[in-house]
C-alpha cells in the first residue's frame, strides 16, 4: 500500500498555470495506472488525467491540450501540469494510483481555485 500527499494547490486567475505534485510513501513503479480526479463544486467526480506504467495517456475531453500528466517511478512522484486555468477548473483535485490487486488509492485531496 502507498500513501498519497498532494502538494501544489491555490489561487489562480483564469488563463493562468499551475503545477500539482503528489508523493507516494512508497514504490509506485507496479500501480497502473496512476493520476488525477477531481471533486466539482456540485459534488460531480470526474477523471481528469492518468498514465500507464508504460507512459500511456488519457485525459478527460474538458482538459485535453491543457493539462499534461507525467509520473517519475524512480521519485515515486506524480505530477500534472494545468496551463489556460478556466474557472469550471474549481475543484479539489486528488492524486489516486491503482494498486496491481485492482484497488484505488487516493490522496488527501488539494484545492484548485480559479478566478474569472
């Protein structure tokens, strides 16, 4: 089992960047795959981005060509990238990595908010 710290959080106005990190206590090289969600102000949980052990993609459609998500197994760190910030990017974002028994973890969860 890992534990997942999120760090990268705040206050941003719209069009502007910022860069989410999230540490795992642990190895993360066998979870597959690991990334992002967030929780919307109206409580709606969305996928926002993960990546394979093998660097394999896959963003949801209302973040494509903005946001990037990498992982570094060697620093056992994940990250996401979020450039051109729109307000409806308000959220709490939450680092989870799938566990090879097929079961999720999750962070703690850090707040993104975006001002118009």
């Amino acid at each position: 089992q890992v534990q997942l710290v999120e760090s990268g959080g705040g206050l941003v106005q719209a069009g502007g960047s910022l860069r989410l990190s999230c540490a795992a206590s642990g190895s993360i090289g066998s979870y597959n795959p690991v990334g992002w969600s967030r929780l919307l102000p109206g409580k709606q949980r969305e996928l926002v981005a993960t990546i394979t052990t093998g660097g394999k993609t896959n963003y949801a459609d209302s973040v494509k060509g903005r946001f990037t998500v990498s992982r570094d197994n060697a620093k056992n760190t994940v990250t996401l990238q979020m450039n051109s910030l729109k307000p409806e990017d308000t959220a709490v974002y939450y680092c989870i990595a799938d566990a090879p028994w097929s079961e999720r973890f999750w962070g703690q969860g850090t707040q993104v908010t975006v001002s118009s």
